[in-house]
C-alpha cells in the first residue's frame, strides 16, 4: 500500500511539473481510473501562480467534460451492458432512480461531488438513458466546473497553506459545499413560491 502510495505521489509531481498540459492530461484520464485526482494538480498550480489560477480550473473543468462526453458516447452506443458490464446491479438502481426525479439536477450535483467513479457512471448513465445531450454538457461544466473554479479561488485566498491541504481535506471541503447544494435543491420548493400559480385577484 505504501508503495502504491508513494508512486501516485510521484506521479502528482510529474503531472504538476507539466503545467496546464499535465493538469488538462490528468482532468481528462481521471475518467479512465487514473488514481490521481485533478484537485492535487490544480491546487498546488494555482497557488504558484495565482494569476492563472482560473484558468487553470477553467482547463480541469475542459478535461474532465471532455472525458465525460466520452463516457456520454460508450452510453449512448453501448445501451445498458455499458453499464452492466462496469457497475454493479445496486449501483445502477440507484442512478436510474435519481435520473427518473432529475437526470440534470443528478448530473450537475454528482459532477460537482467528490464522489469515486460517481460522475463516471452517471456520464455512462446519461447515453444510456437518453439524457439530451445539451442539459448534459450544461450540468457537466456547471457540476465540473463549480468544484475546479471553488478549489483554484480556495488555493489563491490560502496562498501556501493550501499546498499542506490533503486529499481528504480538499474533498471535505467540496463535500460541505455538495451538502449545502442538495439541501437547498430538494428545500427549493419550500423557499421558492409556486411561479406556476395565479397571482390572487
């Protein structure tokens, strides 16, 4: 274990020491189960440049989506045993029944979650279950890119102490951040009045 997790540090230096290149390279193959995370290379990027810091979120985001349209396309060819053949039964109940309440509302929070394989799967799920393919995008980069854009503005307010940030410690913050997001969206009817009603006369 230590050795795998000494090679996926070195490998973290070499992606960081590409530049935007590296960071567009792992956004992209992260998709792929390449076990390094694009937020240990955007970070430590942001922080030695600050003045690229959105950029450089705007690069992951661009990696990432890229990535998820591909796994929108295996879906969209592959029908079900794309997914039947990468996840499990359980799995798959799940997302279909949070895709029959909202696929984009799924999309755009799952995108946005630091959850292992979860934006895979629901990229997968979007072809298989039809999802139109402009609410797919438009959920991917606001998801995607919401995370990207939080932790490159996060890693410029810290400066240097956001290199000490650990991967657990950067997911918990997103993971906060996703929490507050879903109970806004499923309180939304409470807060928000029914715009569908008649104005009273």
């Amino acid at each position: 274990m230590q050795s795998l997790l000494d090679s996926i540090e070195v490998s973290t230096s070499f992606f960081i020491s590409l530049g935007a290149p590296g960071l567009l390279a792992v956004a992209f193959l992260e998709f792929f189960m390449l076990p390094i995370p694009p937020d240990l290379v955007l970070v430590p990027l942001a922080v030695a440049n600050p003045e690229f810091a959105l950029l450089y979120a705007a690069i992951a985001t661009a990696g990432s989506v890229a990535a998820g349209l591909a796994g929108y396309t295996i879906g969209k060819k592959g029908g079900r045993p794309a997914l039947d053949s990468r996840f499990t039964g359980k799995r798959i109940q799940q997302v279909e029944s949070y895709f029959d309440r909202s696929g984009f509302a799924t999309i755009a929070i799952g995108a946005f979650a630091p959850i292992p394989e979860g934006y895979e799967i629901l990229s997968i799920a979007s072809g298989v279950f039809d999802l139109d393919i402009r609410s797919y995008l438009l959920a991917s980069v606001l998801g995607r890119g919401g995370r990207y854009f939080l932790e490159a503005l996060l890693a410029v307010m810290l400066g240097e102490a956001a290199r000490s940030l650990t991967e657990v410690e950067i997911y918990s913050i997103v993971g906060v951040v996703t929490l507050v997001v879903l109970v806004a969206y499923l309180l939304r009817n409470w807060w928000l009045p029914d715009l569908s009603a008649s104005p009273p006369r």
